[in-house]
C-alpha cells in the first residue's frame, strides 16, 4: 500500500502532525531535517509554517518546490499516546 499524508497540522517548533491514509498519527520533528541548500529556507519559523497538502505528492509541501517524501515522514512518525 502506498503511503499518502491525508491531513496536517503544524504544532510549532518544526513540529507537524500527521495522519496517513493507512490510519497511522502521529507528529514528526523536522527540526533536525532542514540543512543544506535545499532546506535551509525552511529554518525560519514562518516559512517552515506554511505548508500545504499537496494531494498530487500525496505529502507536505512548500510553495519554492521542497517537500519531504510520504514515507521518509511516516518512517521518523511518533505515535500518539
């Protein structure tokens, strides 16, 4: 089964939660995730809250063309108590 991000809600802090199409929840930290060219616009706080749902990648995305794959975000998910 492919795995697709269905819903997302920033948490602060390069936190985001995450509900997959498979019922799996839960919140990623991203903090650690946001060096090198690609990523570095996304450590200022405001930009990095901007995300959206792209249902075409089936994952969160940024509007400069960065996103992080479905199944690099569901692997480093931890599960809501």
């Amino acid at each position: 089964m492919a795995r697709h991000v269905i819903d997302a809600r920033y948490l602060g802090d390069y936190k985001v939660w995450l509900e997959f199409n498979d019922g799996r929840k839960g919140v990623v930290d991203l903090s650690d995730d946001l060096y090198g060219e690609t990523f570095e616009p996304l450590r200022d706080k405001d930009r990095f809250a901007e995300f959206y749902l792209d249902y075409g990648l089936a994952t969160i995305a940024w509007h400069h063309g960065v996103d992080f794959a479905p199944d690099y975000l569901y692997d480093r998910l931890s599960a809501m108590h």
